[in-house]
C-alpha cells in the first residue's frame, strides 16, 4: 500500500496517462469529489496527532485520519465515523465515533487549528463488469505551496492493477514530502496556545507565600493572554475559552491567597482583571448558546422546527458583531498597553502581611475551612434548595477545587484523592445547573422582547415558551443529580474522615 | 471462524439471494467475511461483479492452498471477499470429498484462511449428492430457504431424515422462510402449518417476494446496498440481526 505527501498541484495530475495504461489492462477509470471547500485541520494542544505523522480532518460532518504510517490493518485514509478509525491509543477514549458534530463536543481536546480550503476525490478503476480493481484517495489542500495526499487503495486479488497505480503515483510526483503532517499542523498552528503550555510551580515546605502567589500568578495570567491570537484568528471557540479560564486562575489566586499581597495595588489588579473578563462575557455566552445548538432543536413538534433556525439564525448574526467588537478591541493600541500593564503590574506587586508564610501549610488551612464550610452548606440544603443556596455551595466548591488544585498535587492519599474527585464531580454538576440558569435568564429575556414587538410573531414566542419549559425541566434535573451525589459523597462518616485527612497533611 | 453453508436440496429457492446479502450485513457489521461461490454457475460472483477464475486444473486447485488463498477477490465492500466460482460439478464433487477427509490439503487451505475470516458463508449450489453429507459435518449452521409451497414440507422432511440416518446435529439446521407472499393464502396457511410441526428450526424473521431482490441481477449488488431502506433489505436485516443471536 502506498500513500504519502507531495508538493503538487491537483491540476497537474497526468490523468490522460493513467487512463491510457489503464484501458491496456481494459480498465476505465472514473472520478468522484468527495468532499469539497472547507476543510478543518484538528490536533490536539500538544500535537499528539502530528507527531505521529497523522493529520486529522474535518470536513462536511465527516473526519479523516489521514497517514503515512500503515500499520498493517488500516487502511491510510479512513472515513470516521461509519468505519471505526485509528485514532492513537492516547486519544482513543476521548473520540467517540458518533455522527458529528455532536461527536466533536466531547473532544474539546481537540481543537480546529486551521481551516483550508480542499477536495478529496476517490479514483476508481473499473473493469467491463463495473468491478471496481484499485483505487486512488487523493486529498489537495489549498495552501501557498500546493500540497497533496496520495494514497493508493488496493483491492485484494487485483495486484496486476495496484502496481499500475503505484507506478503511475511514482511517476507523477519527484519525491514524497516527509513528515509533512507535523510541519503542516506547526504552520498551521504558530500559536502560543499550542506551543506554550508552563504548568505552575508545585509547592515545597520551604516556599514562601509571596514568591509562589506572585509565580503562579504571572503564569496564570500569561497563559490567559497566548490565547489572544487565536481569539482573533477565530479558528476555535476553544482559545477564549481557555483565555477566560485562566484569568479566572489568576482572579482566584488573588483572591484566595490575599495576605500575600499589599492590599490597595491587589484589589486594583483584581479589578484590572475583572474589566478584561466582563469584556468577553458577551461572546463567550454567544459561543455556549451556540455550541448548544443542538439543545435547541431536541424535542420539537414538527410545526414548530423551523423557529429553531430563525434563533440560531440570530444567535449567529449576534455572535458575528460580538466577536468583530472583541476582534477590534484586542487588536487596539490600548489593549496592548493595558496587557503590558498588566504584567508590570504583577512584577511590581508588593509583598502583603502573609507573604512570609509557609506556603503549604497556609493554603492547605484554607482548604480545611473551605471544606468545613461546604460541609456547613451542604448541611443546610433541604431536598428543595433554592437557587441561591446552590449559587452559594458552587462558589464555595470552586474556591475549595482551585486550592486543592494549588496545594495538593503530588499527594496520593486514597481520602484525598478522593476529595479531589468529589470536588470536581460536585463543581460539574452545579455548574451544569448553573448553565441552565443562566440559559433560563437569558430566554427569559428573548421571550420578553419578543413579546414588546409588534407585531407579534406567534410560533416564534411559541418557540421560546417551549424551550424556557425544557430549561426548568433540565435544571430541576440538575438540582436533583446535586443532591443525589451530595447524599452520596457527604455521608457523616466520610465528612469526619475527609476533614482528619486534611488535617494530617497540614 | 464460523461455517456457514446455505443449502437446500431445491433448486431457486433463494440460497444465493440470501447468501449475497447476508454476507453484506455481516462484513457491514464489523466481521472479515469470504464468501465461497461453489455453485459452478457463479450467480454469487456475478452479484459482487466478479468473474470466474480461468478454469483452474481442479486437482491443484484444492491441493495448493496457495493457489486457493490467491484465487480469493476483495469485494467493492470493506470486511468482505469473495471466492468466486471456478468449479464445474465434478470439481464440486471433489471440495466436499476433501473437506471430509480430515487431513486434507483442503482443510489445511481453509486453516490459512482461518485466521483471516470471522464468517466463512458457503454458496451451495441445489444437490441432493450423497456429499452433502460432508458439508453438513463441517458447517456449524445450515441455512435452509424454505419457500412455503405445498413441496416445502418434504424437502423440509428429508433433509431431516437425511440428518437423522447420517448421525448429524439436527441442530445445526436453521431455516427460514423465503419468497413469501403475504397475499397468498396457501404461503400463510404453510407457514403456520410447519410452524407448528418443526417450530424448532424455524426463524421467526422471513424474507418476502420482492422486486428489489429480483433486480439483484440488474444492478449486480445486494439489495440491502442499492435497495437499503426498502422491506426487502430490512427483511435481511431481521434475518441478520436473529442469526447473530443464535451464533452467539
Ligand atoms: N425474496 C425474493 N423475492 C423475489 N425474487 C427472489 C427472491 N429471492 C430470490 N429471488 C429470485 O429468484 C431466483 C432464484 O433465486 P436464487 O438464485 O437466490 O436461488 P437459489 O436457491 O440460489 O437457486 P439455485 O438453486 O439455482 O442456486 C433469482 O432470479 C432471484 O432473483
Ligand atoms: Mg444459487
């Protein structure tokens, strides 16, 4: 079998040849497009698919692994999902051969580094019978320098014509391009959010509170800003997503290790900090109500079905302006100079009343409380919390999931490793609820618009009406799963020896 | 590897039909399938638009696995390959003998292709030879097509006879009713009739008379490909679905 990377042009092919040697074995040759346009080049932040000279491609709701490597059982180009793929063991649980795009959504390690444009064609050669003997895969990608993916595909007991494929496929190409995908990806990819990944310090007994806030802090909020270029590139809702994640990083380490900075320069940084955060609220909600396109559409009598287009019809229009908004801000003058700022800033920071501690045992305490106090809350819920009161148990959660982040790693206690996954269960779940609040908010409002205009379009507030129902069905669901594995996780047993567990390591 | 030989002692009763499509499923299903077209006249082939192997001198033909092994043709379907008829009846005869025999250069080809097959499905062509003796011992099933004429119930019965006096597994017998036309009440009042007398070996899913299964011819394809969707094809479909069942 044989495939690999040339530096062609489609165009170029010498089809005329290959139809000539063809009919001297009486095999006609026929074309078929494939796929054609756009054409979305997946990796991972790692290029873990790269690196083994594989290129994944999105295109038209179909993926492609494409590689130069046979590994003796599968074939080089493979459609996922209707054939199982090879996907490296790495990712294999993550990528679930389901139909796209809902298949996408869990792979959000994975993520769009470029877009081309391209075509995929399949080459087939016929006998008189329609048989089909062998055939080509042929993939071109639109780019500066015009590259091609080839790979023959043998059909078992016709060697006669796979060697006259391999041979025209030898003939037409000087030299295959080696490695290409890992140098394709790269390009497509200098991108800080793919090439910078600084994990942060891990604390010893010896560190001081001050110097650890200040490195954590620094690191957090550069990881936060290597995403900008991507926000504006648009590739992938996933770099703002990132952005926003970790200024919320460094919006936490400021706030919960406090006493480690003077007080007035910490609370202008942390206002600094919100500004940039609330200026991305609008797009990254626009991105959520997107990406949840699908819960638009579930569920719906068929009458009704065509007001769910008109929504994401909206919802995109709306996004266009927020992202062009975002896009002019973040390329502005200004904004470069508060970014710099910003870092100066952080450099500056003057040491607080803390900063003298020892790291560990100051925010390992602090864990300690915030447990005790989600103990506290978890004690006051009824079976029919309100709203709030599940607000107050996620804010206390996050706080406790972001120390035990900080101050835990490398610890391997069966209760603490088990504290750390209930933490993150338990944030999950509350933030699934939280979702449907704000989701409910938000439909609220639509609907409330939508009744003001006139004249009222009646299957559209219909429309609305229905979903607002699905939503509070959805959340009370959520609210249900909380308290199930509230039940389920918080037993007074486990409480007592989660809380001695965490005392021993203070 | 499983052996699966659909026969029956009747001539046009749907053996190949079945096998074609049948194959289908299973190679669409995720299993490595050959498909054996021992019927000299080559109709499974001629679905898959396979042409008969150059007549091969019988005798080296099962006594050089090689030759065996290369003779084997990929489908236009993944999963599925096919054997395509090379065979006149003599040669037939010759198969089967050498299938008995336990230490065969046969038995040591089929061993080769072992390895590489989930579901070897045996396209047997209408003989009432002595032979099929043979067939059914290294078969582990033996799909019957049973078309619920007035005829059927006696085919039905010697073979049954035919299992009881050779000592073979009664067991391994599988049929199914096929070409059924719901409108007549002679097919419906057959059905229920042996139903009631051989319920055992019966499968519950049937195949109707179809017009999609008749144009196989013209497309040269299974209908559960060009014809999928249809009743015909989801009628196979059942049919695979219960297959995989009792295999498992
Ligand atoms: N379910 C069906 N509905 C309509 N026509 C059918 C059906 N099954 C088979 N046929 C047609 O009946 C004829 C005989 O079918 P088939 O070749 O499958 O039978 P067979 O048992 O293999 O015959 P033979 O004994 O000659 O090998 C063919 O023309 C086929 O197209
Ligand atoms: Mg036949």
């Amino acid at each position: 079998m044989l495939g690999g990377w040339y530096n062609a042009h489609f165009d170029d092919l010498d089809k005329s040849r290959l139809q000539a040697k063809a009919a001297r074995l009486g095999l006609v040759l026929s074309t078929h497009s494939l796929l054609s346009g756009e054409l979305q080049l997946l990796d991972n932040a790692d290029l873990e698919l790269a690196a083994q000279d594989l290129l994944l491609v999105k295109a038209q709701g179909k993926l492609l692994l494409l590689s130069c490597q046979p590994d003796g059982h599968h074939p080089l180009i493979c459609q996922a999902p209707t054939q199982a793929i090879f996907y490296p063991a790495k990712l294999q649980s993550q990528l679930t051969p389901s139909p796209l795009p809902a298949a996408l959504s869990p792979l959000r390690s994975l993520q769009t580094l470029a877009r081309v444009t391209g075509k995929l064609e399949q080459w087939l050669l016929q006998d008189d019978w329609q048989k089909t003997c062998g055939s080509l895969m042929i993939l071109h990608l639109d780019l500066p320098e015009p590259l091609m993916f080839v790979q023959v595909m043998p059909c078992r007991g016709f060697s006669r014509c796979e060697t006259l494929l391999e041979q025209w496929v030898l003939g037409q190409f000087s030299e295959t391009t080696a490695s290409k995908a890992f140098s394709l990806a790269s390009h497509c990819s200098e991108h800080p959010l793919v090439t910078a990944r600084s994990a942060l310090a891990i604390p010893t007994n010896q560190t001081d509170l001050g110097a650890l806030a200040k490195s954590w802090l620094a690191a957090s909020v550069n990881m936060a800003f290597a995403n900008i270029q991507g926000i504006q590139q648009d590739r992938d809702t996933e770099y703002l997503h990132q952005f926003r994640v970790n200024l919320r990083k460094s919006r936490s380490v400021l706030s919960l290790l406090k006493g480690g900075f003077a007080g007035p320069q910490q609370k202008a940084l942390a206002a600094q900090l919100r500004t940039l955060m609330n200026r991305t609220n609008e797009l990254r909600d626009l991105d959520v109500h997107l990406l949840a396109e699908d819960q638009y559409r579930e569920n719906l009598p068929d009458n009704i079905k065509p007001q769910a287009d008109k929504l994401v019809q909206r919802l995109r229009s709306k996004r266009q302006r927020a992202y062009r908004h975002l896009s002019s801000m973040l390329a502005s003058k200004a904004f470069q100079r508060q970014t710099r700022q910003i870092q100066q800033d952080i450099a500056d920071l003057p040491s607080g009343p803390k900063a003298h501690k020892a790291a560990l045992e100051f925010g390992r305490k602090k864990l300690l409380k915030q447990v005790q106090r989600i103990i506290q809350l978890a004690q006051q819920l009824s079976f029919d919390p309100s709203d709030q009161q599940i607000h107050n148990l996620r804010l206390a959660c996050k706080k406790a999931r972001y120390l035990a982040e900080f101050f835990l790693p490398g610890l391997t206690g069966k209760t603490i490793l088990h504290l750390a996954k209930t933490l993150k269960k338990l944030t999950t779940l509350l933030g699934d609820f939280n979702d449907q609040c704000v989701q409910q908010q938000e439909l609220n409002s639509w609907l409330l618009q939508e009744q003001q205009q006139v004249p009222s379009d009646h299957s559209y507030i219909a429309y609305l009406q229905l979903l607002c129902q699905h939503c509070e069905d959805k959340k009370q669901q959520a609210r249900n799963k909380i308290i199930r594995q509230l039940l389920k996780q918080l037993t007074a047993a486990s409480q007592q020896q989660l809380l001695n567990a965490l005392r021993k390591t203070i | 590897m499983k052996i699966i030989a659909c026969y029956s002692n009747k001539g046009g009763v749907g053996k190949t039909a079945s096998s074609a499509n049948l194959a289908h499923l299973m190679a669409q299903a995720g299993h490595k399938v050959l498909l054996c077209d021992l019927d000299p006249q080559g109709a499974s082939s001629f679905y898959f638009r396979l042409k008969p192997a150059k007549k091969l001198s019988e005798d080296s033909f099962f006594t050089d696995q090689d030759k065996l092994l290369k003779a084997i043709k990929g489908s236009d379907y993944d999963n599925l390959d096919v054997l395509p008829a090379n065979m006149d009846f003599r040669d037939f005869d010759i198969f089967l003998s050498r299938m008995a025999k336990g230490h065969s250069a046969l038995k040591k080809a089929l061993k080769s292709v072992k390895k590489e097959y989930d579901f070897l499905l045996l396209d047997c062509p209408p003989t009432i030879s002595m032979l099929s003796e043979s067939v059914f011992s290294c078969a582990d099933w033996v799909l019957v097509p049973v078309i619920p004429s007035t005829l059927s119930e006696r085919t039905l019965e010697q073979l049954l006879d035919f299992f009881t006096q050779h000592q073979l597994e009664k067991h391994k017998i599988l049929a199914f009713f096929s070409m059924v036309q719901v409108s007549k009440k002679l097919h419906l009042e057959t059905m229920q009739r042996l139903n009631e007398q051989h319920g055992d070996l019966l499968l519950s899913t049937f195949i109707p008379f179809s017009s999609h299964i008749e144009r196989m011819g013209v497309h040269r394809a299974p209908a559960t490909d060009f014809a999928k969707g249809t009743p015909a094809a989801q009628h196979y479909l059942d049919l695979w679905r219960e297959l995989a069942k009792r295999f498992s």
